[in-house]
C-alpha cells in the first residue's frame, strides 16, 4: 500500500524529467519550466545519490578550495547552503583582516551565514521555501550556459578570462539577467563542456521540488569507532607533560586529513578544539590560528570529514598503535618535566622553538622527519600557497634532504640551542599595515644574527668541514628523506624521491628550518589576513630559502660556492643579497670528493654532489628516474611492460632537451597530463615544464627573470599536482607522431595544432570524462591520496 500511495508522486516526478530531457534533445532553442512551483512533499532525486555526483563531476572542480569563485564551495551540503558571497577569500590589497568564513567552523546555520552577507544560490525565498526556478541563482547561471554551449574542443574566445589573474563576478539574483548579458559564456560550469541534458533535467526538477540536501553519512564501524575513543584519550591526558605534547601535536596535525590506515575504509578526520568532552557533539573554538588563545576550556577532538575530498587540501596522516607507540617512545620515555605551561600570549606564537623548549628538541625533529613528506606538503599544498606571489620565492624544480638527527646541531647542543633559541622568532603575528616595515627589519636582522651564529658553531664543530653522513639517509627504511619539489606558476607538488635531471640548487633543511617553515607557512599563517600579513610571510620565506642554500654550500669546495650562489642570484638580486642577506662561508672546505674535473663548473659540481647523495640515499630512493637521468639512452627498468618501456623510450628525448634546443618547452603549460591508451589499457605521465630564473629573491617582476633557454621538462609517471594546466590523450600507436609533433614546434600556433589534434580542451566533448579517468588513475594507483583535481588554472591551448 505504501508503495501505491507513493507512486502517482513518483510518476509525476519522473515525467517532469523527461519532458525537460526531451525538450533538450529536440529543441533547437530550448525552453525551461520558469513557472512558480510547489514544493513537492518529496523529492524526486536523493542530494547524495542523484545530485552530488553531478556536482562532484562537473562543478567542485573549481569550486572546492577556499580560492573557489564567489566561496561557493560545494563540496558538502553545508557549502551549497551557505551559498556564495561578494567577497573573496584571496585579496592580497587587503588592509585589514577580513572575518574567517570557515564552513562548519565560524557559522553553523544557514541564517547565520546571511547574517555575514553570504547569500543563497539554491533559492531565493522566505524561511527557506523555494519560489520556483527564476528564483534559483544555480538555476540561472546553469540555463545560461545550456543556452550558449561553447563549440567543441575549441579555443576559447578571448573575451572569456580564465586562471588566478581572472577578476571573478558574482552575480547575485538582482542583477543576473544584466550579468548574463554582460557575459554569455558566463554560465556554469564556466569556459567548459556543459552539463549533459539529462544533467541538467535532474538539477533543474531538484531545484524546482525545494532543493534539499542532506549531510554525507557517517557511520564508523566498532572499529573505528574504538579508535576515535582511544586516540582522542591519548590527545586529552591531564599530566603537564602530557598537555604540552598535545598542544604540539595539535598544531602540527590540524590541517591534517587523519585516518586509520590498519582499518579497512577508514573515513577521514580532522583534528580540532572543540568546548565539549569526548562522548559529545563537537563544537570547535573559533580561533583563526590553531595556537590562538582559546577562550574556553577545550578537548581535542577527531571530527568526521563529511564532504568530497579535493587534492589540493587532501593531505593525509595516518594513526594507528605503531605511531602512538612511537610517540610515547618520542616525547614521553626521555625524563623531562616542565614548571608552568606555556600561554598562548603574542610571543609564544611567534617562537615555537621557545614556547616547547621543554620537550627534547631531538624529539620534535624526529617526529617531523618521520613524516617529512606531509610537514613539506603542508606548506607547499596548504592555503599559503596560492597565487604567483606566492610562489615564486622558489624555483620551479629542487631537491630537498635533511640534516641527520644524531648530528644537527640544533638539537644535540644545549648551549648552541640556548644561543639560537630568541633568534628563530617569526613575523606576522602584527598585521597592521604599519607594521611590515618593523617587522621586515627585526626578523630579518634576527635571521642573519641566527645565520651567522650557526655559520660559526658549525665550522668551529668540525673545521674539516660538512660530511656525507650529515644528510639523513630515511635511517634506511624512510622514503620521506630524499624530496623533489615543483612549482607550477602558481600552485608547487612534492614527491618522494629525486625525480628530474639534477636541479640548479638543491635544499638542505635542519630542525630549525623545518619547523620555521612549518609555522610561518601553516600555523602562523592566516588566509584571510591582510596585506601586511601576507607579506611579512612571503618575505620571510625568501629568507627560509636562503638559508637552506647556505646550509647546502657546506657540501661543495669552498672554491665553487661564490659561483653558484652567483647564479642563484643574478642582475638586481646582487643588490638585495647586499642588503638582506648575511655572507657566505667562503673559507670552511668540505669532506665530500671532488675531482679536479667536478670543480670545472657549476653544473658539474651538482652531478658529483648528487651522485654522492643518490649513493648515500640507496636504499630509500625508490624507483630509479629513468625518464629524466638516463644520458646513455639505454635505461631499462625491468618492472615496465613492454608497452611502458615504448612509452619510455618515446617520451625520454623530451626530458633531454632544453628551451634552446627544443622551442615548444617555454611554449608548455606548466602541468600537462598525457594519457596514452591502447584499446583497454591507459597509461597516465605528466610533462613538467620547469621555468628557469635570473633568482626567485623578488615578489614581483617575474616575468623580467626568466630564462626560456634553459627550460626543461620533466616527464613523471602518474599525476602531479592539484591543478593541471592541461592535458593530452593520444593512442599508443600515435605515440610517436604526437612526439615528433612537439619536436617539431617553434611557436603558439604549431603548437595549437598539436592540441587540435591531440588536446583535450576546455570545450572537448569527453572534457569531464576524461578529467575524471585522472582521478580513476589515482585512485587505483595510491587511493589514500586521491582527492578531485582543480582546473582553475586550466589553460586555453
């Protein structure tokens, strides 16, 4: 009986969508249902089930992450209740702080979310009851690209603006029909393939019926479950020591998307300060910063994450009973106590190394290495980095090793630890534009004070001077000791391992480096901050990069290092080394071997040293780079197939050319990804192109210190990145054509006639299915990582 007093309501649904399908499938100029409409009782299609994976498909690819247009994130049902607003999280004019807006965080109903000028999307009605179609902002801005498809696999026009440079417009329903005017091809999805008719009849019939959502399940298992329990006891012990610990753990795990890696479909969690105990609803503390002063007594909490996961903000920490043995071993086994707490006052803040001077330094820098690959992708993935200016205070392709903890200084040395400890503070805490001037001055002085104190200690300390055995080499087992880090314009990935041909400089980061970088980058950063806060961080973190370089000098005859310090930092930049930087240890000389031929130039002093580091780092380098190291042109990896090794072999003269042999490398997106296919089987590689610089020591004018002659490319297996710049699909069997193609390109237009052929555009007709089979390939590769791609800074080849 219920099934039959349902079914004239579901009939009736059912025949909305398909005259609306049908109306898109026979209509030369289509009609849309624009009449005031009833809210139906029930809902014809589940959120979750029948509109999600619309949005997830077609939509959350722009607009996932806080620089998502309008802040319409939709990724849960939260976001696409709260709706969109005028202002834009990313504003680097910005006098003053803006309000954070953080979904399930700052508001936490939808009136709230009016009350800070967020404005529906779904509907535009009192109390929340729809008034039909013309009422729905999504509505309108998804009819408008219905009515004005792009043809496909086109360029775009040029009156259609794309990238981070795109000043975005958010209409609201006062003024859309002006906007869509104004803006034609201003419809969402935007500058893309549209929704399928069918797409759009379920959206359009979803909306009309009021629109629900509902939250995305969360349904732990026993095990899971016992696990929160126990972890968030582990986080909550009341002993002095025990608070302190958590603390530093908190800050170092809250951008963290936590799981169970020993349970079998763990769900993902965050780690917050909530005002209620375990056992209750979470309430998090509202502070901007996660070592803010809170205002209320907390807990630490695991709390679910109930959206679709994005792989820009997908950086994952595994818990499991090896790590929490591991960090009771760590922080809790040596016999440390403390008097007082430390607060949480201005100067706590700014001074990590101060405020958990308590717990053994060597302690904090094994636990960072541990995990070294997340620590680095936090502030290389995390809300700082976004954006040209902030980005290009590094080059487009480096190495990156640690010092090893038995020997770093910092951390063995008491006395040497006592005299860096005040010197290590960070700017930005102050972000009155008044301030960046002082602060500059102070932490930059503070710096070179610190620079020159560790310059001192270390060649007094061994006056033969740097040893092989002072890099760390993962203990053996860790693959997190040897990185490869990308910048892609505006966005930077991290990967284990030293992939590419061997850079222009390389990093070496010890305690001190790495847990600055850390918290100026992510937790003394504020992404809502103001002007002068930005570039206090920005400025600062030219001097992290600096200082890694000079720690890397001691591994080179004392002879070369003016040299290549000189190439780093050629034209205007000799100017600010004068002025910003502290000197260089022209006098301490190095164990490693050189021969006399190493010492002929700078690029040979970086093949010796990297082979020496490819052979101190052995057994934890992984898969051998073939692709980009192979000079002989003979290597063979006996795990690839016969068709991966073709690949190989057809793909590796890419990666031996530069700008000046090889024209179309400048030409490249930064992050191309190249699917091959033969009948079933995909293969998936992306074509990295590394832009070479005069320096990257200046926030503007970047553009006047590139060099397009020394370009490279760099040919990685898999994706890398969260944003690419475009893609490529082509057959195996064309392999060969689609290279030769790309050889033989000297400008734009050649290569516009690569991507005719070859490109998957914006406008292609299988844009989004193609975009999706990437993800596919991540998922099945490494799942845990695998998060939605963000094409906002997919180009218009």
């Amino acid at each position: 009986m219920k099934f039959l007093a349902r079914s004239p309501r579901r009939l009736l649904g059912a025949g909305l969508f398909a005259v609306i399908a049908l109306i898109f499938a026979c209509s030369d100029i289509p009609t849309y249902p624009h009449a005031e409409q009833t809210v139906a009782s029930r809902q014809s299609f589940s959120y979750q089930s029948d509109i999600k994976p619309i949005l997830e498909n077609r939509c959350m690819a722009c607009h996932g992450c806080y620089d998502a247009p309008c802040q319409l994130k939709l990724t849960s049902a939260e976001g696409i209740k709260r709706g969109a607003s005028l202002l834009q999280v990313y504003d680097a004019a910005r006098l003053e702080d803006m309000p954070p807006t953080r979904l399930g965080t700052d508001a936490h109903s939808e009136a709230q979310w009016r009350e800070q000028g967020f404005f529906s999307v779904l509907h535009d009605a009192d109390e929340g009851n729809a008034s039909g179609l013309d009422g729905s902002l999504l509505f309108r801005m998804l009819e408008l690209a219905q009515r004005n498809p792009l043809p496909p696999n086109s360029r775009l026009p040029d009156d259609i603006k794309i990238g981070t440079d795109h000043a975005f417009s958010c209409p609201t329903l006062e003024n859309i029909a002006d906007y869509a005017q104004a803006n034609p091809h201003g419809g969402m999805p935007y500058a893309t393939t549209g929704l399928s008719a069918a797409e759009f009849a379920r959206i359009s019939q979803w909306i009309a019926e009021g629109a629900v959502t509902e939250p995305m399940p969360w349904q732990p298992s026993a095990a899971e479950q016992a696990s929160i329990e126990r972890w968030e006891a582990f986080f909550n012990q009341r002993g002095q020591r025990e608070q302190l610990v958590a603390r530093y753990l908190f800050e170092h795990l809250f951008v963290a998307h936590i799981h169970f890696p020993t349970i079998s479909g763990s769900s993902f969690y965050e780690l917050v300060r909530s005002s209620t105990p375990p056992g209750e609803p979470i309430m998090p503390l509202r502070t901007v910063r996660p070592n803010d002063a809170p205002d209320k007594a907390f807990y630490y909490r695991l709390r679910p994450l109930r959206e679709t996961l994005v792989e820009k903000t997908h950086i994952t920490y595994g818990l499991d009973d090896q790590r929490m043995q591991r960090w009771r071993q760590l922080f809790l086994g040596d016999d440390w106590d403390l008097a007082v707490l430390p607060g949480y006052g201005y100067s706590e803040r700014a001074n990590p190394f101060a405020t958990f001077n308590a717990i053994p330094a060597k302690a904090r820098y094994q636990f960072m290495l541990d995990t070294a690959e997340y620590f680095v992708r936090t502030f290389i993935r995390g809300p700082v980095c976004r954006g040209q200016v902030a980005t290009d205070v590094i080059r487009d392709q480096f190495w990156t090793v640690f010092e090893d903890p038995s020997q770093e200084a910092y951390v063995n040395d008491p006395l040497y630890r006592s005299q860096a400890t005040p010197l290590l503070g960070l700017p930005g805490q102050n972000s009155d534009l008044l301030a960046l001037g002082s602060a500059w001055l102070e932490y930059n002085g503070k710096r070179n004070q610190y620079l020159e104190l560790r310059g001192q200690h270390y060649a007094a300390r061994k006056p033969a001077g740097a040893s092989l055995d002072e890099i760390w080499d993962g203990d053996g087992y860790n693959q997190d000791a040897l990185l490869t880090i990308f910048r892609h314009h505006d966005s930077a990935s991290v990967r284990r391992g030293l992939w590419g041909r061997v850079p222009d400089t390389i990093w070496v980061m010890d305690y001190p480096l790495l847990e600055r970088t850390y918290y100026e980058l992510v937790v003394n950063f504020n992404v809502f901050g103001s002007l002068s806060h930005q570039a206090q961080t920005r400025l600062y973190f030219d001097l992290i990069r600096n200082g890694a370089e000079h720690n890397f000098l001691r591994y080179v005859p004392a002879e070369q290092r003016q040299g290549l310090y000189d190439q780093w930092y050629q034209g205007q930049a000799k100017l600010k080394d004068a002025i910003a930087y502290t000197g260089l240890d022209l006098e301490t000389p190095t164990t490693l071997s050189y021969s006399p031929s190493d010492r002929s130039d700078n690029r040979s002093v970086m093949r010796r040293f990297a082979a020496q580091l490819a052979e101190r780092g052995s057994a934890v380098a992984g898969t051998p780079d073939t692709l980009n190291r192979c000079p002989q042109d003979n290597c063979q990896r006996p795990d690839l197939t016969p068709a991966q090794q073709q690949i190989q072999q057809l793909l590796r003269p890419l990666a031996q050319e530069t700008g000046a042999s090889l024209p179309v490398i400048p030409l490249l997106p930064e992050v191309s990804f190249l699917r091959v296919t033969n009948g079933e089987e995909r293969w998936v590689y992306s074509l990295v192109h590394n832009r070479a610089h005069a320096n990257v020591a200046f926030m503007f004018g970047e553009e006047d210190r590139l060099l397009p002659q020394q370009d490279d490319l760099t040919i990685m297996e898999g994706t890398l990145g969260s944003y690419p710049n475009f893609s490529f699909d082509v057959e195996l069997q064309a392999l060969p054509d689609f290279v030769a193609a790309l050889q033989a390109a000297t400008d734009s237009e050649s290569l516009e006639r690569v991507a005719d052929r070859w490109g998957v555009r914006r406008t292609h007709p299988q844009f989004w299915e193609i975009l999706a089979d990437f993800q596919q390939y991540v998922e099945e590769t490494d799942p845990v990582q695998a998060g939605l791609f963000d094409i906002n800074r997919y180009q218009n080849l």
